[in-house]
C-alpha cells in the first residue's frame, strides 16, 4: 500500500496534467422536476439557459416513471444547450426533486477531528430514513454551536434512495449529460440566496420561502449553506380537493411557516428575523400571509449574479454556481455512486485518451500516407535514372552506336 501522501500527490500531478492539455469544460446547472427539466450555464459571457417541458407522468413522487419520455426530454434539451453537436457532452450539477432527499442537521460532540468522518458516518446510519445500504449518503461541516462542555460539530447529513437516483444518471450518460455531482434543489435554492450580499451578520439564519411548480420550498440558511429545509408539495395541499384554492393555499403557507418558524426556534435557540420568498406572479399574497403570519415583512429575492432570470429558474442556477467551484475544491454534498472530484476526474482522464486516442490515429493515418507518397516518388525517381542509364527505353544515341559496332 501507498501512503495517503502519494496517493494524494499522484493524483494532483494527474490532475494538472491533464488540466494543462485537456482544458476543463464548462459545467452547468441542471434541474429535473415534475414538470419541466432547467439548464442554466454561467459563462464569462452572460448565462445560457434551455428548457422542456416534461409530459405528464414522466415523474412521480420525485421518481423517475417513464423512461422513454424522459430520453426524448433530454435529447431534447442537449440539441437546444449543444445545437447539432449532437455528440457534445454536456457537463451539469444535477438538481434531483426534492421529495427523494432526505436531510436532516446532526450536532456530533466535539471531538478530534480525525475521528470525525468516523462519527459523522455512524451518526448517519443511526438517523438514515431505512436500511442504509439503500441509500446514497453524505454530509457536509456546517460549524459548531453552543459554549464550553456543550461545543457541538453541527454536520447535515443527506440521503436518497439509490435506485431512484441511478435511474436519473443512468439516463443521462445515456444521452450525453455527464451528472458531476446530485443533490437537492434546497441546497441549490441555499447557495444562491446565500450568495447575495446582505446587511446584517451572515451568520444570522435567512429564511427563503420557494413557491413553485412542485410545491413550497422552505429553506433555512447561513451564508450559503443549507441548515434545514422543509418541502410541501401540491397534492398533499390539494388533497382529495378537485383544486386548490386561494384560502386553501394562504392557510397551508401560514401552517407550513409557523411549523418552520417553531421548530428553528426550539432547536436552535434563534429567532429568524431575515425572510425572502420567491413566488413570481404571488408577491402581494405571499408578502400578506408572511407578513401576518410572522410579524415580519419579507422581501422578494431578485439575484445580482443572474438578474436575467426568473423565480422559476433560481434552482438550476443555485445548481451552475457550484459548477463554477473548481472540481478539486467542491467537497459539497454529492449523493451519486462517485463523488464529484472523482467523478469529474474521471470523465477528464476518458476524454483526455479519446481526444489523442484520435491524435493517434491520425498521426498513424499521415505517417502512412508520407510513406505511400515517398514509395512513389523513389520508384519514379528509379525509373528516371534507370532511363538515362540505358536500362529504360531505348534512345536515339545508343541505337546509333549499336548499328556503328556491328
């Protein structure tokens, strides 16, 4: 066995080798709903987004359900990102519904910190929502809480169910969309609420209220991680109900607020005085139930990073900023079979052999072809000297001397 040192070096030089000839593609965001699959790329230039819409029953409780349908979406979506490159590999942080991750925020006693990738992995174990080998599983340092003998680590675990999220990247690679990383629209939602300025301490919890398509995001942050989320989709709102109506929805965002606001308080020992939402098309309902509900006015979250874009596209974004942290330095929550250095490192060293697999060949292909030409320019050059010799055709002087000899 190697020492980790090695290990660690050899794949640093691997890394900026490769790095050096096969420069690193651009990485985007990439947000499968029920509804509708979102792609959002940050470029130097401005931002590239895509969208199709997804047939019903593509999706159901956050899980893939047709497969053929989902295919066609995201051929779909890869000719309008790519354009007739149709081979073009598509690079994305992959935001999965939010019904299939679970999270919650674990408080680990403080303990050295070599022992706390150990603690953190059984912790999960413990709070995993079934049998852990099911599910894909990670988790991420927030920060410690509490004085003296009571310092916790607070960690956030996350889960999915493996089966769930394998049938999403296996459908994806099939269609030339290479998942980097997978996780949750809260996290994504969390990242770019959080990568906002604001007034204020940024260690004070900011609330984002997300109404969408889906359902209700309630998401709990500092700075730009995720400390607690809270999903409602429609149908649990709706009901046995045909529809949902206006009371109906003002009374499930002020049920769902006090239930957030409550148990923050409880666990945490904070008041949440920070409230954005994003609900385009609802601000004056929204800012009304809040309002009344929490005694506090929230604000209608507009993004500097991508002023452009709209409520409805703020997950796929929260997503393509994270493609903008260099591959070796995203130690976020990935729930996939690899993880998102590994994975990128991966991808880098296949392209890289087929980028001079073809080098290769076509170095093989001129050397043949310089050799083919140069055969044929020396037996010409053979026969021209060979005809001047007197061992090609005959010529006008040697029949005139042979005729003077005999």
């Amino acid at each position: 066995m190697f020492p980790a040192w090695y290990d660690m070096t050899v794949a640093s030089v691997v890394r900026n080798v490769l790095v050096a000839l096969n420069p690193p593609p651009e990485i985007g965001g990439l947000e499968i709903s029920e509804y509708a699959l979102r792609f959002v790329r940050l470029t130097e230039t401005g931002v590239i987004t895509a969208s199709v819409a997804l047939p019903p029953g593509t999706l159901a409780g956050g899980r893939l359900n047709n497969r053929e349908a989902f295919a066609a979406a995201l051929a779909d979506l890869r000719r309008r990102i790519t354009g007739l490159r149709e081979r073009k590999k598509v690079f994305c942080i992959v935001a999965i519904p939010e019904h299939t991750v679970y999270t919650q925020t674990v408080s680990l006693p403080l303990v050295a910190e070599e022992n706390l990738e150990e603690a953190a992995a059984l912790n999960l174990q413990i709070i995993a929502p079934g049998d852990p080998g099911t599910f894909y599983t990670d988790w991420v340092r927030l920060g410690e809480s509490g004085d003296g003998a009571a310092k916790k680590i607070d960690v956030l675990g996350a889960f999915a169910p493996r089966d769930a999220v394998d049938a999403f990247t296996d459908v994806l690679r099939e269609n030339n969309f290479i998942p980097l990383a997978v996780e949750s629209p809260s996290l994504a939602l969390a990242r770019i609420v959080g990568s906002e300025p604001r007034s204020g301490s940024g260690a004070a919890p900011r609330l984002c209220v997300a109404v969408g398509a889906d359902g209700m995001h309630f998401v709990v942050s500092k700075g730009d991680a995720l400390f607690f989320n809270y999903f409602v989709s429609w149908q649990v709102v709706q009901e046995d109900a045909r529809e949902i109506t206006e009371g109906k929805f003002r009374e499930a965002i002020a049920e769902s607020l006090r239930r957030v606001l409550n148990f923050w308080g409880s666990k945490r020992g904070e008041r949440i005085e920070d409230i954005v939402f994003l609900a385009q098309g609802l601000e004056e309902q929204i800012t009304a139930v809040i309002a009344d509900m929490s005694g506090i006015t929230p604000v209608h979250f507009v993004s500097k990073i991508v002023p452009a874009l709209t409520d409805g596209w703020f997950v796929a974004a929260g997503a393509a900023i994270r493609g903008r942290i260099p591959r070796e330095q995203d130690t976020r929550i990935s729930l996939m079979a690899i993880g998102t250095e590994d994975e990128f490192l991966q991808t880098q060293i296949e392209t890289f052999l087929g980028i001079w697999r073809t080098v290769l060949i076509a170095t093989c292909a001129a050397i043949l072809l310089a050799y083919a030409l140069t055969d044929v320019f020396f037996i010409r050059t053979e026969n021209a000297l060979l005809a001047q010799v007197g061992f090609g055709p005959a010529q006008p002087e040697l029949a005139a001397l042979s005729t003077l000899e005999q």
